[in-house]
C-alpha cells in the first residue's frame, strides 16, 4: 500500500520516519549515557565517603571502642547530612578480618561477631567476593542478580589491615533522579519533533510537487490534443527539470506529429476528392456542352421576346456555373469567364428566393457593387453555397443576411444567419472535404468556397455563437 502511495506522501512520510528513529536513537544514547553518568558520581561519592569513614574509625577500631565506631557510621544516617549526600547509603557495615560484623547501622540486621554470610545470599556472595579479591583500595562491588550496590574500603593503620568497610546502596535509588532526566529528555524530544516534522511535512510536499505536477501532465498524454497540452513545469538543471526538458520535447514532437497527421489526412481527402471529380468531371461537361449549344442555337434560330430572353440567359449563365464548378474541383483547372456584375447578384437573390420563402425566413440584402474583374461564375458559386448552408441553418422565422461590397481593395462577401452555433470542434475543421457541420450536408460546399478563394488570393473565415452565425471571405481585387 505505501508502494503505490503518491510522492506528495512518501516523501513527508520517509522524512517523518528517519526523524523519529534519528531522535529516539539519540535521545536514548543521551538518557542511557546520562544514568551512566548519574551513576558513576553517586559512585563516586560514595567512594570518596567511604574512605573518609574508613579513616575515621581507625582510631575507634585500635582502642577497640565498638560505640564510638556505631557513633562514626551512623553519622550518614543524621537528618542534616543525609539531605547533602548525593545518594543516601541503606546499610554500613565494619567487618573484622574474619568477615564477622564488628559494627553495623542496623544491629538488628546484623548482630555483632556474626558472620557476614548468615545476613543472606547476597552478603554470602559479597563474602566470597571478599575473600577471593582482597583489595587494597576502595572499589564498587556489582553482584548480579541482587538489589544492591556495595561499596567497600579496607581499615588500615600502618600498614596493618584492621577490617573492611561496606556500605551498600539500593540499585532503586537511581531510578527517581532517572526518571526526572528522561522526562526532561522526553520533552525535549517532543518539542523538537513538533518543529521538525511539520517543517519536514512542508519541505517535502514541496520537493514532491515537480514531480507530481509531472506525473499529472504525463497522464493528461493521450487523453488531451497534444497542442492543447500545456504544463508550467519546474525549471531547474537537476534530474526532475531534465525530465521535464525531455517531456517538453517530447510533447513538442506530438505536436508536430499531429499536425503531418492533419496534413496527410487532408492531402487524403484531397486525393479522394481529385479522383472523383476526374471520374466524374467528363461524365457532367459532355451533357453541359450540348445544352449551352441548344441554348445558343435557339438564341440564334428562334423568337425571343423579353421574358424568354431572360430566362434563357438566366439558364445559360446557371450552366456556365456548373461547368466551371466543377473545373473549380479539378487541381490543374484555371477557369476564366466574364466579370462578376450586379446582374449575377441579382441572379443569385432569385436563385435562393425559393429556398428562403420554403423556410419561412427573412432576408437581409445588401449590394451596392459595379461590374468588378472578378471571375463571375466562381463568385456566384461561393455566394450560393454560403447562402444555401445558411438558409438550411436558419429556423423558421428566422433571419438570414447577405452584405456584398467593395472594401479595403477587395471584394467583401459576407453571409450571416441565426440559429444553433456550430461547435468548437467542427469549427477547427470547417473548410476540410467531407466535413459535415449540418447533418443534411454533403461535405463539399464548404470546400469548393475554401479552394475557389483560395484560387482567387483571398481568404475567408467563421465565427459563430449563439446569436449569429456568419462567414466571410475577402477577395482581392487584380490591380
């Protein structure tokens, strides 16, 4: 379970852990160094009383005065002195080479010309200690598995040994002063935890945040278009800021990636398109060419009064359109025809009167324009796509518009109409082939404006929202 936890944790949480096991580590070498200590200066002192007391009966012992000696090492035992004494000894007793009490603190305890074993194990022990280690000098004698602590010093006066000096101490008289110091410890301890392992909860939260932001950015990889992906990653020439130069890259690279995807995608859809309008093409110019040359024998042969004059040029410029339409299609074709005048806008109002009235829609028309050296048919084929997808777009009663001017040195076709916007995604790829942005649509007409302006030097673009949708191109006029 720590294994999968995230760096924002693990690391706070090392960082606690090696705090923790770093100050009781510490904290106990110090407390079991310290009774060390307490115990080596309660020692100490006791070796140093009992030396002064061992000097002190030799006069008491050579006069053989037993109640003077009981006076000397009862002394410790005042109320006065045994405030001052660093560890107050439990029992003193004056053994005789023998190893028989010659005088003890506590007579009961230890009856005189008694042998100093019969008093219990542990004297038994110390006996035996005695016996078999005879020192010359003051030493702390330690017997395993007892309660006490004995320290002895020989009585000597020229040389003479008169018989030894044991006090004993209980080991329980450390603990009170050990207690006090551990708790002191404890606290300490405690208080500098308390400053150190929020300290470490921060430092590391902050250590792990590059990498977390890292590992956030990387999981957003696959899920997100790459050159919508985004991280403000940590900076720096450590292992984490090299790790975020590589991710960078790397998503740089996906970035570039994407976009040779985009590009073969369309070159695709481009290639799909030319062999379908070279299939297609010689199948629609061949019937296009026999009705343009009916039109122009019955101009020549037959009786034309005014209405059927304009309703046969009206035919004849409407098959004119789709011939160069579908030249339009084809890669390698230039059409070239007549200027566009205000007699092909007015065309294309009667062409989409229909469509509008069917819609129950109103239209918003404005044109104020000359005959501009313009291919014709090539601009009534954008005007009518962009007016066609708008009246499709529009909702009963609603309201389509079309403005048409000359702006800025070039020719401004702008059609607008109300109804649902077109959505984010569909609008980053508008003018691709086979592109629907309404369900009825085939694909194309959007298309063949993008080619057809493209052609033509200009450029055209959308904006929609949820009040309007409009489309314009802009195309330059030739000098």
């Amino acid at each position: 379970m720590f294994h999968d936890l995230s760096f924002r944790y693990k690391i706070p949480l090392r960082g606690t852990i090696l705090i923790l096991i770093t100050s009781f580590a510490v904290t106990g070498a110090l407390i079991f160094r310290a009774y060390d200590d307490l115990k080596q200066d309660l020692m100490a002192n006791a070796e140093g009383l009992a030396r002064v007391m061992a000097h002190t009966l030799v006069p008491a012992m050579l006069k053989d005065d037993v109640w003077n000696s009981y006076e000397i090492i009862r002394t410790p035992f005042n109320a006065d002195l045994a405030d001052r004494q660093s560890l107050g000894a439990e029992t003193i007793v004056v053994l005789s080479n023998d190893f028989e009490v010659y005088v003890a603190s506590n007579p009961e305890a230890f009856p005189m010309l008694t042998p100093i074993s019969s008093a219990g194990t542990a004297y038994g022990q110390l006996q035996r200690h005695l016996e078999n280690q005879p020192s010359t000098g003051t030493e702390v004698i330690d017997i395993a598995e007892t309660d006490s602590l004995y320290v002895a010093s020989p009585i000597i006066s020229d040389n003479v040994r008169l018989g030894t000096l044991v006090m004993s101490y209980e080991r329980a008289g450390f603990t009170p002063r050990f207690v006090r110091f551990a708790s002191r410890a404890g606290i300490v301890t405690i208080l500098v935890l308390g400053a150190l392992v929020p300290l470490n909860w921060y430092w590391g939260a902050r250590m792990a945040a590059p990498l977390v932001k890292l590992a956030g950015c990387m999981g957003r990889v696959g899920q997100e278009n790459p050159s919508q992906l985004h991280c403000d990653l940590y900076k720096s020439k450590d292992e984490i800021g090299q790790v975020g130069v590589r991710f960078r890259e790397m998503v740089s690279e996906l970035q570039v990636k994407q976009a040779l995807e985009k590009q073969v995608i369309a070159a695709e859809r481009l290639a799909a398109v030319g062999r379908l309008t070279a299939s297609i093409g010689h199948e629609i110019n061949n019937p296009l060419g026999g009705m343009l040359n009916a039109i122009n024998t019955y101009r020549r042969y037959g009786q034309l009064d005014p209405m059927t004059e304009k309703t046969v040029s009206l035919l004849e410029r409407g098959l004119l359109q789709i011939r160069d339409t579908v030249s339009a299609l084809l890669v390698e074709a230039k059409p070239t025809n007549r200027h566009f005048g205000p007699e092909d806008v007015e065309d294309v109002r009667t062409l989409i009167t229909p469509d509008i009235q069917r819609q129950h829609a109103s239209l918003e028309w404005h044109a104020d324009i000359g005959t501009i050296p313009l291919p014709a048919t090539l601009i009534r084929q954008i005007l009518i796509n962009l007016l066609l997808n708008a009246i499709k777009a529009v909702p009963p009663h609603g309201h389509v518009g079309c403005d048409i001017r000359i702006e800025a040195g070039a020719l401004r076709l702008s059609v607008y109409n109300e109804g649902q916007p077109i959505s984010g995604d569909r609008m980053r790829h508008l003018f691709e082939p086979f592109v629907h942005y309404r369900p009825d649509g085939n694909g194309l007409g959007l298309w063949v404006c993008y080619q057809i302006v493209d052609q033509l030097g200009g450029t055209i673009d959308a904006a929609s929202d949820h009040q309007q949708t409009r489309f314009t191109a802009n195309i330059p006029l030739p000098p």
